[in-house]
C-alpha cells in the first residue's frame, strides 16, 4: 500500500435493519494519516457505518477497501490493523487498567507486551493509575484507558464513536490533543461527534443524514458550502426578541449566547426583513460569518423539521 | 486468515480467572449453596419423616403399657410425650403439637389379662397424609406380637396360623428409606445444570449486554475461543460441585459409592456438555442477562420436575415421561443413582448414555448454526 493510497475507501455502502434502510448508499473516502470528522444527527448511521468499515456488521450492498484490504473478504486482517473505540465503554470494570490493556495486548499477540502496555500508559497518561480498577474511572480517564486499548497494537487507523461524549471540556480538550499527537505519526483517525469545537479541530469533516454523505470538506468549505447568512445583534431585550425571531419566515435559527443573540437562515432578505419587523432601536446588528455550529444546526433541520 | 489460538484462549480464561477472583462472593456462593441444599435435601425434606410427636394419655400405667410405649419408639416413628388427659391432648393435636394422641383406657391391663382383646385408640392428623403415611403403616405391622411376651402363659398365643402366603416388601439399594439416597445423585445433576446451564448463558449474555462483546468480536480473538473461554471455568466449577456435594454426601449421609468414581466423572462430562450447548444456544438468542436466566429457568424447571428428581418418573403420565426422555437430566440422574447405588458398569448406563450423546450433538449443531461472528 502507498502512502498516498486512501486509508478508507468505500461506495455505494448499503445497510437495511429490519427492512429499513439506515445506510442508503454512502460514499467515504479518507486519505491516510487525516483525521476526519463524522458528524450527523443521532441515528443518522455513524455508528453503523463505523462497525461496517471494521467488519462488525456485513454490508448488504457495495463495497471497497480498508487500509487497501477488502471490506468483504478481509474483515479480519482489517480488525487487526484498525484500533475501534465503541460509542459505549466497553472494558471491564472490575479489571484494573493494567490488566485490561494487559487483556488486549495477548488477544493480539503482541510480542513485547510489557514493553508496549508501558509505553502506552506513558503516552497517556495513565501510569499512575495502571493499578486503579476501571470501573472506578472518571469519565474522562475511562475514555483515555479506551484509548489506550485501541492504540496498543499500532493500528494504522483508529475509528473512535464518539470518544468524548459525557466528558468534561479540559478531558476533551486533552483528548483531541492525543489523537493529533497520533494523527503527527501517521495514524489515520475517522472520529464521531457531536461537538462543534471538536468538527474544527478535524482536517476536514463529513456530515452525514440518513445514511447519506450531505456534505464533505474543511470546516471553512463546509461553512462556505451551505451558503448561510448570519445577523448579530447586541442591546437590551435581546431575550425577548429571540422569541419573536423565531417565528419569523425565513429565520431557521435565532438563538442567544451571552450577550449576544444570533440568527441564520438561508435568505437574506427575509432575515432582514425579520430584524426591520422587529428593531426598536435599542438593538444592534450587524452580519457576521456563520458558524459551524449555525451550518450543523441548519442541516439538521433540513432533514427533520424540528417540531 | 486466523485459526484457533491456544495462546488466545489463554488470555480469555486469564482475564475470566481475573474477574472471578475479583468477585470472591459468586465463587463462595456457588459451592456453598450445593452443600446447603444438599442438607436441606438430605435431612429437611424428608419424604419418610421420623420421629413424630405423638402425645400418650395413659389412665393405666402398667407393665404392658410400657411394653406398648418403647415397642412404639423402637420404631423411630414415634416420639412419645405425656400428656395429663384427653382434653389436653387434643388440643395438642388441634394445634399441630403434635401428629398422633394414643390412649390407654383405665382398665387396659385387666382386659388384656381377661383375654378380651382391648382396643387402644390412636387419634392421627389426617391433613399430612405424606407425613404419618409410613408411621401408620408401622403400627399395623406392632399391635399382632408386642405383648405377647408380657401376657401370663395361659394367654400367649402360639404361633399364628401361616397365612397361604405372604408378602414381603423389601425396599432395595435403600431399604431403610433413606432420603439423602436418593436424593444426592439427583441434586449432582440439578447442581450442574445450575453452575452449566445457568451460569454460562448469563455469563455469555452479559458480555453482549454490556457490550464488552462488540470488543472482543473487533479484536483478532476468535468466537470459539470466546465462547470456550466463558465455558470452561463453569466446567470446572460444576466439577469442583460434584466432587465437593459427593464427598460430603458420603461423609455425612453414608451414601455408598458402589461404581467407578470414574465413569460417574466421566458420564456427567457429557451431561455437563450437554448443558453447555444449550446455555450456548441461548445466549445466542438472548440480548440481555435478564432474557437468559428466563431461558434458562425455562428449560431449569422441567428438569426439577419431570426428571424424576422431585416425582418418581414411574407415577407420571405418558406425555410427561415422553419429555422427561428427551431431557438429559433425566439420564443423568439414572446414571448416577445406578452408579453410586447400584454399581451400575458401562453396559448398564449405555441406554441412558447414547440419549445425552444425541442430545449434545443436536443442542450443539443449534448453538454453532446460532453463533454469530457479527453483530448482524
Ligand atoms: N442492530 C440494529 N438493529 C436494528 N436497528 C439498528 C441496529 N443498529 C442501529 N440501528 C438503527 O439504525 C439507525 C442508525 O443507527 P446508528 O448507526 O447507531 O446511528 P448513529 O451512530 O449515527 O447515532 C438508528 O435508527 C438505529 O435505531
Ligand atoms: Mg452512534
């Protein structure tokens, strides 16, 4: 395989529980050592996707390749080149890190396993509680011991479902932090999340609506791509007016944060014609660019109106 | 890409080693609770009960009373306890102090001199027919030749005209009655089957319900590795079981072991793998622990009640026997009453041992159809 070779390369995935299509022909490909985002409402198939690229699930329709080896025949040198990370902690709580990094390391064989457990609890973080029973972890440590798990064997790619969920902000921080370090070395990581902050710290994001690709790229593509328009306004009331915004034709979002009250929509003039409708003077307003956040928002409601 | 892995295998039973230990409880649990049950089997269901409060009113104490009295405890039926009058005494037995009131009339002992065959009345409590079912049958065989040792030689009796003929029923292999007997191989089998069957469809389940499968099934260890990994520990649980609840049984109950110890460990084997494939099938089935004991408890039942562990399977009507065949419990249970009773060899147990071996083939054919190397 060389190093320009997509790490993921799949088409046309088709996947059907019970008779409902949850991935309708889904397209992927990520390059080696990115880090890519996977976003999508919940349900929308990200966790479905993931198990299929790792073999978990069997694809009923299309195909492709994994680290160049075949979705279909090669399931299981796939798993062992792939660290999977699944959406819910799933080690055993009443093993001690050690002894579930320990566990992994002789499923796989590994040659110098204390060589490589002690590495990787360096690496994050976790020597001074190799010893701790895992059930007693916090959150954010659970999902680094998780981690270390994945990385043990020196995967080439990583599929992490959403890794920080329920996790503290400087647990997050400090996690996406380790999955850069990675991604320097090599690694190429397909991670979900709902966590905009998250989507911009990824080279580039997909975005994903019952079971199909909407929109791929950079966070500024992806932005620029959903052609939104975004109004600011600052002063007093803004918590009265975000109500009646919200009603307004042509106004998809109006939301308060902080100081501030933000809204999106597609159509400029009816935005503007909202604010006019609206403006005592006390506030004021000015367009600014959206963000991700405003995009992801906006997508969701394109799929399913919200109630 | 993959074959089996010894060193795969290892691990599994490894970290299962691991939570086991962690977890000394369960471990206690399961080989104390045997030798409980084992007792409570053994002395407290007792289908021959012993020993039954029976109150004496007597209003003529006299030799042939006592005579009447210790013949009535020979018997170990019987506990007698004075009481002062018929009134008292049947309050006792109003209140359940007691099973059985015997009275004594006042003029017994000049009656019986005078030839004129008194009769003593004996009050039973007829609500637990099982309970003074054997103790009746005893005093009917005492009241023809107690006293006659104690009467004045004109009345001894000679020796009772032979009846044409005579029935005697001798219960064999148990002829005492003895419960824990019968009792102790029964309760190996059901003891396994809890350890086997039970234990290991949960134990499977709860991989799957926490999620800990999804895990495994993305890392290079194979199903069947998993899947003996669960399994194996329980074997050896089930016979540390066995062998604990048998030695104790003859120990403490005097129960012979007239076979090889051998076979015995050897036959149960194939029970044991029998429960294994069904407890497999489950938790193939099943999605969460809850869902599993259910099962288990299921197929747990039948084997309690029709088995002839609990009922002799002889008094159970055709369709009952018809399932109770098909239940390798049933055949285990034979086996191991014909072994420790009987001494039962090869050639004796072979038709209760091909039924399991089919059994194990079948249920393990549905557990490897079953099996799933995905989540699909
Ligand atoms: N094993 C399964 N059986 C039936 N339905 C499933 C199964 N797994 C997922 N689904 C359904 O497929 C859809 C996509 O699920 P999932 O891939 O978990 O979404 P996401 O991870 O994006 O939240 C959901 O509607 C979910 O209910
Ligand atoms: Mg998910």
């Amino acid at each position: 395989m060389s190093a320009s070779s997509p790490a993921i390369d799949v088409h046309d995935l088709m996947k059907s529980f019970r008779k409902r299509k949850v991935i309708d022909g889904l397209t992927l490909r990520v390059e080696t050592g990115e880090v890519c985002g996977f976003l999508g409402g919940n349900g929308s198939g990200k966790t479905t996707t993931i198990r299929m690229l790792c073999g978990l699930l069997r694809p009923d329709g299309g195909g492709g390749t994994c680290l160049g080896l075949d979705l279909l025949t090669e399931a299981p040198a796939i798993r062992r080149q792939v660290g999977y990370m699944t959406q819910q902690f799933s080690f055993y709580g009443d093993l001690t890190v050690r002894e579930n990094l320990e566990f992994v390391a002789r499923l796989y064989e590994l040659a110098d396993r204390r060589a490589a457990i002690a590495a990787v609890l360096e690496r994050m973080g976790l020597a001074d509680r190799a010893g701790q029973l895992t059930g007693e972890l916090s959150g954010g440590w659970k999902q680094r011991m998780a981690l270390a798990a994945c990385v043990l064997h020196r995967p080439k790619l990583l599929l992490l479902d959403e890794p920080t969920a329920g996790v503290d902000a400087r647990a997050r921080r400090q996690f996406w932090d380790l999955i850069h370090e990675l991604a320097t070395d090599g690694l190429t990581v397909l991670v979900s999340t709902h966590y905009m902050d998250e989507a911009e710290r990824c080279g580039r994001v997909i975005y994903l609506a019952g079971g199909r690709l909407v929109v791929q790229g950079t966070a500024g593509e992806v932005v620029a791509a959903a052609h939104l328009v975004t109004f600011e306004a600052t002063g007093p009331g803004i918590e009265r007016a975000v109500r009646a915004l919200r009603a307004a034709p042509g106004v998809e979002t109006a939301a308060v944060f902080g100081q501030a009250l933000r809204i999106a929509g597609l159509d400029r003039a009816a935005l503007a014609a909202a604010i006019a409708r609206l403006d005592d003077g006390r506030l004021t307003w000015q367009e600014v660019p959206p963000r991700l956040d405003d995009v992801f928002i906006h997508m969701l409601n394109a799929q399913e109106p919200a109630e | 890409m993959t074959g089996f892995s010894f060193r795969r295998l290892a691990a599994m039973l490894r970290k299962e080693w691991l939570q086991m230990r962690r977890d000394p409880m369960t471990i206690r649990l399961t080989l104390i609770l045997p030798m409980i049950q084992l007792f409570l089997f053994g002395f407290a269901i007792n289908a021959n009960p012993r020993h039954l409060p029976t109150a004496l009113v007597s209003a003529d104490h006299s030799v042939y009373e006592r005579t009447l009295v210790s013949a009535l405890v020979n018997t170990r039926y019987f506990d007698i306890r004075p009481y002062p009058s018929a009134a008292t005494a049947d309050e006792a037995l109003r209140r359940g102090d007691v099973l059985f009131v015997l009275e004594i009339p006042p003029d017994f002992s000049r009656l019986v001199d005078r030839g004129e065959k008194p009769r003593i009345l004996m009050d039973a409590d007829g609500s637990d027919p099982v309970a003074i079912g054997s103790a009746t049958a005893a005093l009917g065989a005492l009241n023809a030749a107690v006293l006659n040792r104690d009467l004045p030689p004109n009345l001894r009796s000679a020796p009772p005209p032979a009846p044409p003929f005579q029935i005697v029923l001798h219960a064999r292999y148990n002829p005492e009655q003895i419960t824990a007997l019968n009792i102790v191989p029964g309760l190996i089998a059901i003891i396994l089957t809890i350890s086997t069957l039970v234990l290991t469809s949960v134990a499977i389940t709860r991989e799957r319900e926490t999620g800990t499968l999804e895990n495994l099934l993305a890392m290079p260890v194979r199903p069947s590795e998993v899947a003996l990994g669960k399994i194996i520990p329980y074997v050896g649980l089930g016979y540390a079981q066995t062998v604990l609840v048998l030695a104790l049984a003859v120990v403490v109950f005097g129960v012979p072991v007239r076979g090889s110890v051998l076979l015995l460990m050897l036959s149960l084997g194939l029970f044991i793998a029998c429960n294994l494939a069904m407890g497999l099938t489950f938790s193939t089935i099943a999605q969460t622990q809850m869902q599993a004991q259910q099962m288990a408890q299921f197929a747990f039942l039948p084997s309690m009640m029709l088995s002839g562990f609990l009922y002799p399977f002889a008094g159970m009507p055709g369709w009952a026997r018809a399932i109770g065949e098909v239940l390798p419990i049933t055949h285990a249970l034979r086996i191991a009453r014909g072994i420790l009773l009987k001494g039962n060899g090869l050639a004796q147990i072979w038709p209760d041992l091909w039924p399991m071996a089919a059994f194990a083939l079948v249920a393990g054919a549905i557990a490897v159809r079953l099996y799933r190397e995905t989540l699909d």
